[in-house]
C-alpha cells in the first residue's frame, strides 16, 4: 500500500473541516475540545468507530461533506483516528483512506502502548502521531501541520471554480462498510451487481450474497450514476455493464444482470424503459 497522495483543497479564513474518530466517549470529547480550540479549525464532526466515520465521509449524514465530493475536494480536510478500535482499526481506516481520488491528510491519536505502529502509520500514509495521554500542545502542532498541507496543495481559485461546476466522477475503489454479525465489512462497490430498495435501507447484491446497508435507494443512484450504476425500477438500481439482456416479458420490460446460472432478472417500470434504453446504446464512459 502506497502512502496518499497530498490533500487537495480550497480553505480560506473559514478554516478547516476535520472528524474526529475515537470508540471511547472521553477520548472523543478531548480531541474534539482541543481541535475546536484552534484558531484553523471551523468545524469538527465525530464518530465511534471507522464504519461511521466511512459513512461521514461518503456523505451519508453530512451535505457540506457531500457538495466537497462532488466538487473534486476530499470529503474533509483531515481525519484524527484512534489505532485501536473494534470492528475496522484505524490503520484499516487509512487503508480506505488512501484509496480515495482526494483523500484527507491523517493524523493518528493512539495509546502509549501503540507506539509500535508508529512506522506502519507512515507507510500508510499518516501526516503525524499524537500519543495519549494527550498533549494540547502536540495536538495544535499536529493541527497546524494539516493546516500547512492543505495550505501548500490548495488548488487555484479557477481551478477550484472550474472542479465545482465539473464534479470528480466517483472511481471503482470506493468501499461500502456493512455490519454481519457484529462484524464489518468492506463492500467494493465494483463488486456490486444491483441495489434493492427496502424501506429507508438498501440491498446490495453482489455474486457472493446481499449486504443491507443503511443508505436509501436515492441517495446511491445519485451517488453511483457516474460509475455506471441506473435506475430502472422504484425498486431497483443496476450496473450497466453487467446488463446481458433486455428483453420484452408479458409484463412488460425487464433486464438480465449477468449469465449463465448466476443470471438475475429484473423488472423495468415504465417510466425507466426510455432512458435504460438511451444508456444501452450510448458509448460508454471511460473507466467503466
């Protein structure tokens, strides 16, 4: 695993967007009080645990971290993770991390008992290490090292303007975290052969089983629209490129994702049909 690539940003006197990651209450409540102390932090989200950190930063809760996406920006400037964490770690967070086309600038927050990960935490990428107990002085260096990153790789003001108006298309390397008992997992959306609408939550099928996920059906077409992924049904949301067949049933349209024994077929409403045939024949994108 290479180390990330510098973060890319647009930060003014605003000051940074940052999220706090840490499974135990006290730990968070400190790092959060010690960020929002410094004069280049405007904002500080938090969460328990990396899956919903991974659910922050795709922009699930948040539509500031939604409209950076879009805009060609990391989901926020930077991540203080804890190491040690049930579920995914925060190295298998940064492993995530470095996957993203933009991603955050790093900073691990760890125990003295960790310090032996300090070598790993470079390779995958880390800007800095703070120990706990926690140092308010180290973490406002830390802060400010961020802060001199996103400050050195901000991209131009047209740049910047030109990359709002023209959203970076999503890549094949973003992972969906889902929750099997009481394990997380990491779903490639490459890996993803249809969604299913159920209530608020969504299926996701892929060739080796289903994962619900708490995303709605909505959310994900707009998300995924750019990697390839349409609506064809208030229900359904396909790969294209893994549509073998459309074909003409007694009740009207439907499609084929796949073949052979592992072939699915799903119903095309109406008001799908048009459009689901416009993609068919249209060249594809790049990156597909």
């Amino acid at each position: 695993m290479g180390k990330m690539p510098d973060t890319v940003s647009t930060q003014d006197n605003a000051g940074l967007l940052v999220l706090a990651v840490d499974d135990e209450a006290p730990g968070l409540s400190e790092i959060k009080f010690l960020l929002e102390s410094s004069p280049h932090i405007r904002r500080v989200l938090t969460a328990f645990d990396a899956a919903e950190a991974l659910r922050i930063l795709r922009g699930d809760y948040e539509q500031e971290v939604m409209a950076r996406t879009r805009a060609g920006l990391p989901p926020v400037d930077a991540v203080f993770a804890d190491i040690n964490m049930p579920g995914l770690s925060g190295m298998d967070l940064a492993r995530v991390l470095s996957a993203f086309r933009y991603p955050p600038a790093l900073v691990f927050v760890t125990g003295v008992e960790e310090r032996d990960a300090l070598v790993t935490a470079f390779d995958v990428g880390a800007l800095d290490f703070i120990n706990k107990p926690i140092n308010e002085e180290r973490v406002l260096k830390a802060i400010s090292r961020v802060a001199d990153r996103v400050g050195r790789t901000a991209a131009p003001a047209a740049q910047s303007a030109q990359a709002a108006q023209n959203p970076a298309e999503p890549t094949d390397d973003e992972v969906i975290p889902v929750e099997l008992g009481g394990t997380i997992k990491l779903v490639p959306r490459a890996s993803v052969r249809y969604v299913e609408a159920q209530g608020d939550y969504a299926r996701l099928h892929t060739q080796d089983g289903s994962h619900l996920v708490r995303i709605p059906l909505a959310q994900l077409e707009e998300r995924w629209a750019n990697a390839g992924f349409v609506r064809i049904h208030r229900s359904y949301l396909v790969a294209l490129p893994l549509v073998s067949e459309l074909r003409m049933t007694a009740n009207g349209y439907a499609v084929v994702i796949g073949t052979g024994e592992g072939a699915k077929e799903l119903p095309v409403s109406r008001r799908h049909t048009k459009e689901l045939k416009e993609r068919i024949v249209r060249p594809p994108k790049s990156g597909w």
